[in-house]
C-alpha cells in the first residue's frame, strides 16, 4: 500500500467515524467556493439577508440558555 493510498484510507475511516463533522466542513467549503466563484451580486444580497437571519436566531438561542 502506497503512502498516498494508506492516507486515502485514513481520511475515508475519519470521515465514517465523523459523519456530521465531515458533511459541515463539506458544506462550509462549497459554500465559500460558491461565494467565490460564482455568486452573482443578487445571490450576495440574498446571502446577506440569509445570514443576518442567522445570526439573529443565534443570538436568540444564547439568550435563552
């Protein structure tokens, strides 16, 4: 087994073993690709109002806890 195969390997065990970890770091990063790449400025505006909510809701979680 080639040392490029063997981390193949490995990372495909971490990501069995963190299923949950591994699909929110795949979403953080085709979310930031999309960004990049290829949001147009009304996806930007909408993408400001969604975060905005977010973060609100955020907030509200922290107060009631």
């Amino acid at each position: 087994m080639t040392k490029e195969n063997s981390q193949t390997q490995a990372n495909k065990r971490w990501q069995e073993k963190n299923k949950e970890r591994a699909k929110y770091l795949s979403n953080r990063s085709r979310s930031r690709s999309f960004i990049k790449n290829q949001a147009t400025d009304e996806d930007l505006e909408e993408l400001k109002t969604l975060i905005i909510d977010r973060q609100y809701a955020l907030n509200e979680e922290m107060k009631n806890k």
